[in-house]
C-alpha cells in the first residue's frame, strides 16, 4: 500500500470523527429546549463541547488504531522476539551474580 494512501485512510478517518462529533451536537442542539439553554448559556456550551469531545475521541480511535497499524514494522529482528528476563541480566536461581 502506498504511503500516500495512507495518509488519505487516517487523515479521512479523523474528518469522519469531527463530521460526526459535529453531527452530534447539532442533534443535541435541535432536540434540547431552548429555555434551558438561554437561562445558562456557558453550561450549555460547556455541555457541546464534552459531547463533541467524547464523541469525537471515541470515533478517533479508529483512525489512530489504523495509524498505528501502518506504522508497525511487518518484520521484527531476532532480538526484539526475546524474553525481557534474557537480557535484563539476572543469573539463573542458584548462582551467585557477583561470583566469577
């Protein structure tokens, strides 16, 4: 695949996630009362703004995962496959480390 296409499939995914965090408040916007809204104006922004924000994290964990993805090497060396305790430099159970 690619780079450049990519690039389109995460930048793509994260405009997906503001057109429909977008959509979201403007859903919420339409079916709450105004009354509500008039009476404490920055409660209400404040309001958007967390529903914006959480909908827009939720549906942006697609296109980071896929970013993510991309930027995974598909060939790991020899050494990265080893345990952490081979090259953390314990001896084995019985021996002294400090002994040569």
């Amino acid at each position: 695949m690619k780079p450049a296409l990519k690039i389109a499939i995460v930048a793509g995914g994260y405009l997906l996630a503001f057109i429909l965090a977008s959509a979201a408040v403007a859903l919420h916007a339409a079916l709450s009362s105004e009354s509500g809204a008039q009476a404490s104006g920055g409660m209400s922004a404040f309001g958007d703004l967390i529903l914006f924000l959480t909908v827009f994290g939720a549906v942006g964990l697609v296109p980071t995962g896929a970013a993510l993805f991309f930027l995974l090497p598909k060939k790991r060396m020899p050494n990265q496959l080893s345990e952490p305790t081979l090259a953390s430099g314990t001896a084995p159970a019985g021996q002294d480390p400090h002994r040569r």
